[in-house]
C-alpha cells in the first residue's frame, strides 16, 4: 500500500496520499476528519450519489450542506456561506461531464480559508493535475480507471503531508476502510497500464461520440470535446484529454422503450460500475421520471464506458441497437 500510495502522490505532484479500501472510504474518512458540528459544506457540480448521502447523514452531528449548480464564479461565490469549511466539487462530473472553473473556486476558497476537496475519478491522476490548480485535496475511487479491470475496489486521497496526517488519525485509523495488500498490488498493475488503456479509450469514446451525435435519434451527446465555449475553454485549459465515458440524450417512447434499446446492445454490458476494459452501458434513471421533472439528467440519459473492444465493432453495435 505504501508503494501504491507513493506512487499516486508522485502522479499529482503531491507531498502524500492515503489508501482506503474503497472511494467511499476515502471520501468518508476525509469528510469525518475534517468537519465538526457547526460546519458548512458546500458541493458544486455533479456530485455522486453517494457522497450526498454521507453529507445528508453527517446533518445528524451537526455539518451542514448545500448543492450549488452554478457553473459561474459569481453564482458559486453568493452560495458560500460564513460556516464553509469545505468546498467539494466534481469536475467533469460522472454523468455529464460539466466542467467547473477550477482555479477560480480555489482561489475563492483560499482567501476565506476554505479547504477544497476535488473527486478527480472521472480525470484520473493522468487527464487532471487539481493540485497544481489550487485544490487542497484530490480522491479517487480507484476501482474505476485506475484498477481497470472491474476487479478490484480501492480509494486514494493525495494533498499536503498535513492534511494526510489529519485524515489518517481523525478518519482513516477510526473508520476502518483499509485497503488490503493485495488491492494495493493489483491496483499498482493497473496504474502501469493507464496510459496506453486511456489512449485507446479516449480516441475510442470520441468517435463513438461523433457517430452518435449524427444519429437522428440522439438528441444531444455529452463529452467535453463536443462542447463549445466557456466550456470549451475550460476542458483546454485544465485537462490533458478526456477518457472513455460519454453520455447521450436517447428519444425514446418511454422508460421501458429505452430500456429496450440499450438492452439491445450485445457488445456493451449492462451495469453501473465505469472504467473496465468492457464496455458498459448504464441508464441515467432507474424508471420513468415525472412528466414533467427529469431532475438534472434528461429522461433518455445512457452513459458508456467505454472498454478495448475494436471502435468498429462498437460503433456496429450501437447502430443496429438504435434502428427501429
Ligand atoms: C465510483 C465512484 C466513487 C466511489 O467509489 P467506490 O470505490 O465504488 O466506493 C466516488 N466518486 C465517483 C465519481 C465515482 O464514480
């Protein structure tokens, strides 16, 4: 584990990082370490699940939280708050991949104090370098990319050796989440084939991106190389590239008529999980969405991960599952 956590730290240009058994491990422990009663956190971006829900089960020992949505610098400033202690973002975001002003929350953050905290799983240690753009800490569910086979589970926070230190005996020593050596050692096989995965992934998902966004029945792709400006901006400047995952706004007659295209899919598997060397196809919604509340995703939303199958291959695949 000590090599594994090394080796995370070198890639982010960080002073330490700590392992934990699992994203939520290290997610948790970072949060329990660093908030008490009477804290404010504020989250921007699309948040995972999950780290919501820990947030909404730490309001039972007296940290509060916000969302904000905001994507402008002025609209996230106006939703800090005096009790702020921790910014939390995402950015790309795990569903569709917005983008936030990294260096701009940061040096918002550090003038009040605020420690901010990045997930950098979707970018990986290689597409995204926060520290280097002003966030305190960056965490990684390691079982997405960086394991790369859908076969292990691991999480990783890498910062300052102060803040490490912290997390280690206010979270990670209390918690438990420890991740076992074997993890450590298969996670450090997948780190030594990320870049050549990433690069087949990367040049894979961007032309099934340009396939799917001439398909009649696709209302909108989500990746960050098709979006324009502030956007745009923001992917050149702050990451190396974008990885294998995109997400798309399918027509469909209903929840069941879009469960039936995807089903469709034969190369594609259907499961929630990303970041594997099988491609994967997941459903935004988990049933029909209100009439007219779809919340933040549209009602049609797939996302793919895309795996090392052959690009043609998959681009056939997704052909025949979207013609009537
Ligand atoms: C999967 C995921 C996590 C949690 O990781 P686990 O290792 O499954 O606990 C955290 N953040 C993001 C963005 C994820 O996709």
């Amino acid at each position: 584990m000590l090599e594994l956590e090394k080796t995370l730290a070198r890639l982010e240009q960080a002073e330490a990082a700590k392992c934990f058994a699992s994203g939520m491990g290290a997610i948790s422990a970072t949060l329990f370490a660093l908030l008490g009663s009477g804290d404010h956190v504020l989250f921007l971006g699309d948040i995972y699940g999950p780290t919501i829900e820990f947030a909404d089960r730490l309001a039972a020992y007296g940290v509060t939280h916000d969302q904000c949505f905001d994507t402008d610098i002025a609209g996230i400033e106006a939703a800090i708050k005096p009790a702020t202690r921790v910014i939390y973002l995402e950015s790309p975001g795990s569903m569709l991949f917005g983008l936030l002003p990294i260096r701009r929350i940061c040096e918002l953050a550090r003038a009040r104090g605020i420690t901010t905290i990045i997930d950098n799983t979707v970018a990986t240690p290689l597409l995204q370098k926060p520290l280097q753009m002003g966030c305190d800490l960056s965490i990684h569910s390691c079982t997405k990319y960086i394991g790369g086979h859908s076969d292990t589970l691991g999480g990783a926070v890498v910062g300052s050796a102060e803040l490490i230190e912290r997390i280690f005996y206010k979270g990670y020593m209390l918690l438990g989440a420890a991740m076992a050596p074997m993890d450590a050692w298969l996670l450090l096989r997948g780190l030594m084939t990320l870049p050549a995965r990433l690069m087949q992934q990367q040049a894979s998902a961007l032309r099934i991106a340009h396939f799917l966004s001439d398909q009649p029945s696709v209302r909108r792709v989500y990746h960050p190389a098709l979006e324009t400006g502030e956007q745009s901006a923001l992917f050149a400047e702050q990451m190396r590239g974008h990885s294998g995952l995109l997400s798309f706004d399918l027509a469909a007659d209903s929840h069941a008529d879009l469960l039936a295209q995807a089903n469709r899919l034969k190369l594609f598997g259907k499961a929630i999980s990303w970041g594997g060397v099988e491609s994967l196809v997941t459903a935004a919604h988990r049933g029909e969405p209100a009439p007219d509340h779809a919340g933040r995703y549209p009602r049609g939303l797939l996302r793919l991960s895309i795996g090392l199958e052959g690009t043609d291959a998959l681009i056939a695949d997704l052909e025949q599952a979207l013609t009537p």
